[in-house]
C-alpha cells in the first residue's frame, strides 16, 4: 500500500474542449498550465469579449492573474462590468492575450505570417464581492503592469472601492497558441530569388518620464529603473 | 447660384452610434477619420470578435485597410470564414486595434492607468467573392505587415486561392478611443512621496534573419532593412 497515501500530482494540462481545439494548424495549440501562465504572466493587456445585444463586443482591459483565476476590474458604470452584475449566474465572455514575436516573410504571398504566443480563455465572468479577494485582485491587476508597485501606492479608499467593479474569469477552458521559427515555402518556391526570413519584434521600456506635479527629491523607484 | 455645383467635402467623422459612445471617459473618444486611419494603419493584428453558439469568441488575426474597408483572411477551415460563408447576410463582427504606448504610475493605485490608442469596429463581416477585390485585399494585407512586400513576394496561385478565404468589414460604426498624458491623482494624494510618472513603451524591429533555407547571395532587401 506505499504511496496511496500521496496527494496525486495536480493536473498540469487543461483538458481541451470543443471550444479550445483548433480546426487548423493543431500541432500550434497548448494546453499546458505553465506555458499558459507564462503567456499570461507576460501581458497586462487583454481583449475581452462578449455578447451585446446579440452582437460580439471586443475591448482592451487591464487583466491580472492570480493562480487559476484573472480578474478584470472597471467602473461600476462600465458595460461589460454593468452586465456581469445584472446576469446571473454571470457574463459569457472570452479573454485573448497576444504577444507579436516577429514578422515571417515567405517567398509566397501566402505563406506570410507571423510568429505569435496567445491565450484564448472561454468561460462565464463572475462579480467578486469578497473584500479580500476584491483587495487581492486589484494588487494583481497593479502588479501585472509593474510588479511591486501595490506595495508603493496608496490604497484604494472605500469611495473608490465603491466605484470598482472586480470581475472573476477561472482558467479552465483555455488554450495558447504558438508559431515559432521561419518561414514554410512549398519546395517548388525555394529557387525564387525573394528574400525570406524573419524579422523579430523589440519590445522595450523608454526612460520614465516624472509627472509633472511630481514633487522634487522623489526618484524612480528600483521596480520601475528595472523594468 | 454660385457654388452649388461644388461637390460638397467629404465627411470627416464616423457618425457615433449606441455602441461607440463610451458610458465611461467620452472625452477620450474620437470620430474623426484620420485618427482612426492612423491607429488601424499603424497595426497589422486585431482581435476579431464574433458570437458561436451563442457565446463570444475573440481571435487574434492580421488585417489591411483598403479605404474604408478593413479585410481578414484565412483558411476556408476556419471558423469564422467558414461562419461567414454560412451566414446569410454575413457575420456581426468587432474588431478591435490596440497600442500601448505607455504605463502610467499613480501615486493611488485607483488612478493607475496605461496610455494606449485603440479603434473598435462594430458591423457585419461578409465574404469577399469578386476576385479583384480579393487581389487587391491579399495584397493590402501583406502590405500591412511590411509596407510593399506584396511586390516582392510570389502572388498566390489558384490552388492558394481556392484554399483562402477573404472577409470585408466596412468602416462605418466606428470609433478611437486614446489615453495620452500623466497619472491624474486627487489633489489630497500630490504629498504623498509615491513616485508617479509615465514609463513609455518602445517597439521596434531587430535584426532580420535569414530563413535557413534561404539561398545564397540573396539580401535582406531595402524595405525590410528600413522597418
């Protein structure tokens, strides 16, 4: 009877859906947590979808990840965070993240592409009304952008807390997506005399720039000098 | 009578609907043309939303503006083209363009924030058929990614062309919308010694690499170099 008593090991692949499996290009789909989460760790922007009226809508928001779960956050007054508070048991949403890694160029027009990492999460968003994990969610959100900042910003106050609405999307239906490496010409192409290859995307920081209502002898903290 | 043969000027702006007057921040809105030209023709990738089965789906993808036409491509495997092909009278879309141009640090995290530019496209997708249009649109989609490959590169052959699947959404219901400036704290939050500022994002291009497969003596032309 050794090891019965062990905790099985935590599943370490979402299991793939109807939703989540590709009809094209499979072999680009993942569905393991850690490369997940490290696409999803790499972003703070996302476009979340939803239904209005009959009609997809698709806007940028600010996400954070804790764990298994993102959180989005918006006014109270906001359309998808309105709807998520009026629809029980929830919003139907879906949550992309993209990160653009280079540009494929094909001595074919039509093996252009580009190399990419994305996450489609499908699932119903939930309103969080716990206090604790609103508080956790919104430290997420401030840290996705730049980590450790919550720890050197004031606190939202009970009027601003009363003004944000904290939506929860569980990682459950999810998969990424992946294309690496260079550029797939038919055989029959290769002699063309087109350059092919792959110009790679830079992403950066700029020196921050001091508000202008900053008060003097206030320095760039580390985090930031770092990103 | 004078001047009543003039042709009158074209509009300017994108007529404001229900769904592209923000409920939040109308003052970061905009209509005009040119601003929403700029934005789309600075991107090559979207985040196209459209409703399955009753639920929302938002799938990165490339795109090219023709005027005031915006086109999708892709595999006549591919769920929304396929959708798009069933569809009759076409597919209720969004389609949504973001860049990040900054991270900007509040001395509260509540006034945390990021400067972006986004364009929100609301309409119906239809297939494309006409095969001139098509041309012209695989062409601008090229062109979107790198600004005159499609002159260099081999044009799609019957076979490719069959297996494409070309989409048109007109620019109608329209809007930008654009964060620019400094973190914007409450008065009673300028002491507060939190450092607060705005962290500019930078992208470029690194160099370009060969594909492997690339035969000698072929450089990297002067288009690609200039990106």
């Amino acid at each position: 009877m050794q090891g019965t008593q062990e905790t099985p090991p935590k599943p370490v692949s979402y299991t793939p859906t109807d939703r989540t499996v590709p009809t094209r290009s499979a072999q680009k789909a993942s569905y393991y947590k850690d490369v997940v989460h490290a696409i999803l760790d790499e972003g703070y922007v996302c476009h979340l979808g939803f239904v209005r009226d009959g009609a997809p809508v698709v806007l940028p928001t600010l996400y954070g990840r804790v764990g298994e779960r993102l959180y989005v956050h918006g006014s109270t007054g906001s359309r998808p965070l309105r709807m998520t508070g009026e629809a029980d048991p929830g919003l139907a949403v879906c949550l992309t993240v993209t990160h653009v890694d280079g540009l494929v160029l094909a001595r074919s027009a039509f093996h252009h592409s580009i190399n990419y990492r994305s996450v489609v999460v499908h699932g119903v968003a939930h309103e969080v009304t716990d206090s604790e994990e609103r508080r956790l969610a919104l430290d997420a959100l401030v840290d996705q952008v730049v980590p450790g900042r919550s720890a050197d910003s004031r606190p939202a106050n009970k009027k601003e807390l009363a003004a944000t609405a904290v939506i929860r999307l569980d990682l459950d239906e999810v998969s990424a997506k992946i294309r690496t490496g260079g550029a797939n010409d038919d055989p029959e192409d290769l002699a063309l005399t087109h350059w092919a290859g792959v110009v790679p995307l830079r992403k950066g920081y700029d020196t921050p720039l001091d508000n202008a209502d900053l008060a003097p002898g206030i320095e760039v903290p580390e985090y930031v000098a770092a990103l």
